[in-house]
C-alpha cells in the first residue's frame, strides 16, 4: 500500500503541526516540510506517493550538493521521541526555536504531540536572544525543553554573559536542551553551563530520525559500533531509505547480523558503550604527506575566542599539497578582536599545532560577509572551499613551522 504526499510550508509550523498529526495518526498524507524558496518544487507531483508506512519525509542538500529525500515511518518518528523522553527524565512542553524543515525542528513537535502538549513557536526570522527569553517565559508545563544549534545558544550564552536577566532566566529556565546539528565545543558547554543551562550534545541525523545519542550515550534500543573507523547506528528509529533512490539506500542501510544498520560516514570509536565521533571519513585531506582530519582542526579552532563560528575547509596548496584553511563570518560576535591579523593566525596555528601536530596547522583564516549554509542549517562547505579557492593560495603558512614527512 501507498500514501499520498503533501508539501506543507515550514515557514508556518503550526501548520506543520497539525500535518504531523494527521500523519502519525494514519488520518493524513506523508508530510515534506519545505522553506519557502527550497529546491525540489517539481516533486512531489500529483501522482507521487511513498509507502503508507512513512510520515514524514526530510529533504536536504547534503554536503555533496546532491539532493536527499529521507522517508521517515510513524514507528521511527514514535521511537525517537519515546527514546528522547527517556533520556530526559519524561515528557514535557517543548519551545520550537529551530526552521520546521530540520529534522530536529520535526522532532520538537513531534515529542509534543506524542506528550500531548502545546509546542511554543519562536516564530521566523533572525534569531534573537531577547525574543527567545520572552518566548520561554509562555511554558507552562513542569517539564520544559528545546533543541538548539550551536550557534544560537551561543548568541545566548554572549547575551546572558554580557548582563541580560532575562535571557539568563530563561536558560535556566529550561530542564534540557539539546544542541546538535554540529559539534559543541566544550568551552561553549562549559560557558552554558556555567550559567546553570541543563545540556545535551545531541548525534545523529535525518536518517536516525534526529538525536540518537545524547552526550556520547545511545538512548533507547539505539546501538551504535565502528566498523573500519566508521560509524554504524541500528535500532528503530532507522529511515526506511531515500524516497526515489534505491542506489544511495542500498549504500547506506544494509542487514548484518540479523539487524538493519546505517552507515553512517562518520569517523568515530565506541569504548565501554560511549560514542566519540571525529569527524566525517570524507572531510579528511593529506598535507605534506600526513593525514589531516579537518573537523578535528575545527573542533579545536572553535575552542579559541572569538572562533566559535569557524569553518575549516581545504584549500589546494603547491608545496604541501592540501591545507587547513579557516573561514570566519563577518557577523558580529563577542570577542572577535583581529581574527584576520597576523597575530590571530599565529595563535591558531600554535593552538591547532599543540593538539593535533604541525600538518593540521592552518595556513590561513579568510573573512566572509556570512557562513552560507545547506538547507540542513549545516555550513556549505562546498561553497566556502570555493570561496577560499578564488581568494587566492597560502598566503599565511608562515614559512618553515608547516612540516609534514615529506618535508
């Protein structure tokens, strides 16, 4: 049996709301919540239809550009929050403060609606520290939650840091809140809590339905191993596969010992049942003849003041073939100083260098009027790499401290 699809504009999440509801109740068509001005306006047509087991379906980008239709069963949606209640001391209200396309965004209303509360929209547009407080103060509930990017509890913490009551308040105010989406950095966590925020780093992806694993820690039947240096996940919160593409799901899910598991591309390691990941498999260049991972040379670069939003991305190099360059955005920020100095370059170089060796060293930081992102809020790596192409080679390798072993 088959299920008809519906496009519902995640620029209006109530309405995507009440979409989930009649999905995950069998009333309704599968939801595709889609940002106004997405890619993908010519499906689904009117004939389109996923199996009738599927609810939802995330559509993203992806880091290669090429786009993704992730299907994602009521049992899977259901799991995950079940799974989430559990790791978080029960069911709550929830503050919807990321785009209702994420898979994230989906999942905060879809643990409303499995806890049978009212969800609080912050609403479109920039987010705003003051705005969010004020949202806060509408929860009602004795349980009360929210699932953050890194970046936004970021602007919260400089807030709450830099005298705002209210903004502090509210980040007190809350009995969990997840950040995922990208690597949180410990500092950023520490700053967080610090000011009494009750945090969760939060992995997993559209293909897990969402968090699976909060602070290194598989929640619910989740079962995450490392297979050659990659990440593996299984349980029942897995995606049915890519709508339309039996190529990429076969290359993605596969059944091993009776279960059903998810490649992930993730670097990781899992020791005593705790999960480190490192960083995708494909994010990793040779520079002068070592193997450099760059999301490590990111994780440490944003631990650096006024870094916190930094991306590091490839850049072609004649003498050591590839090197680690490190974008910041020109948004404002609490203590950027010089990021684009020498000085500024000298100290991420040392500090990179200290922790993961010469090579990783990054020959260079440029300075972009903003971080473009995917659909998924991730950066666009693929534009910044070509951003850092055409402004030019190494210009700030510092001559003779980059030393590889073919050097």
């Amino acid at each position: 049996m088959t299920r008809a699809v519906q496009v519902v504009d995640a620029g209006r999440p109530e309405e995507v709301l009440e979409a989930l509801r009649a999905a995950l109740a069998g009333a309704g068509p599968a939801v595709v919540p889609r940002a106004e001005g997405a890619a993908g306006a010519a499906w689904p047509s009117e004939t389109d239809r996923v199996a009738q087991n599927v609810a939802v379906v995330i559509e993203t980008s992806g880091s290669t550009g090429v786009p993704k239709r992730v299907a994602l069963s009521t049992d899977a949606l259901l799991a995950s929050a079940a799974a989430s209640a559990g790791a978080m001391g029960g069911q709550g209200q929830w503050l919807l403060a990321l785009p209702a396309h994420y898979v994230a965004g989906v999942q905060v209303l879809v643990r409303s609606l499995a806890a049978e509360t009212e969800p609080v929209m912050y609403g479109g547009g920039h987010f705003d520290p003051s705005r969010f407080a004020a949202v806060a103060t509408g929860m009602v509930h004795d349980l009360r939650f929210t699932s953050l990017v890194p970046v936004q509890l970021a602007r919260l913490v400089e807030a709450a840091e830099g005298g705002s009551a209210e903004v502090a308040r509210a980040l007190r105010r809350f009995d969990g809140i997840l950040v995922g989406g990208q690597a949180l950095t410990p500092v950023l966590r520490e700053r967080a809590e610090a000011l009494g925020a009750r945090i969760l780093s939060t992995y997993g992806s559209s293909e897990t339905a969402g968090g699976c694993v909060y602070d290194g820690v598989p929640i619910g039947s989740t079962v995450v191993r490392e297979t050659d240096g990659v990440l593996e996940i299984s349980g029942p919160t897995l995606a049915e596969g890519y709508v339309g593409d039996r190529g990429r799901t076969a290359a993605a899910f596969h059944e091993d010992g009776g279960l059903r598991w998810y490649r992930t591309g993730d670097l990781g390691r899992v020791e005593g049942g705790r999960v480190t990941v490192l960083g995708r498999a494909d994010n990793v260049i040779i520079s002068g003849g070592e193997k450099v991972l760059l999301d490590a040379v990111e994780a440490v670069v944003r631990g650096i003041e006024g870094f916190g939003g930094a991306v590091v991305v490839a850049a072609e190099d004649a003498q050591w073939g590839q090197v680690p360059v490190v974008v910041v955005g020109g948004e404002p920020a609490a203590g950027n100083g010089e990021r684009g100095t020498s000085g500024a370059l000298a100290r991420v170089r040392e500090a990179v260098a200290d922790r993961l060796g010469r090579a990783a060293a990054p020959a260079r930081i440029l300075e972009v009027e903003s971080i473009p992102r995917l659909s998924s809020g991730k950066p666009d790596r693929r534009r910044l790499a070509d951003a850092v192409g055409r402004s030019g080679g190494s210009d700030g390798g510092v001559p003779g401290t980059h030393t590889g072993s073919g050097a």
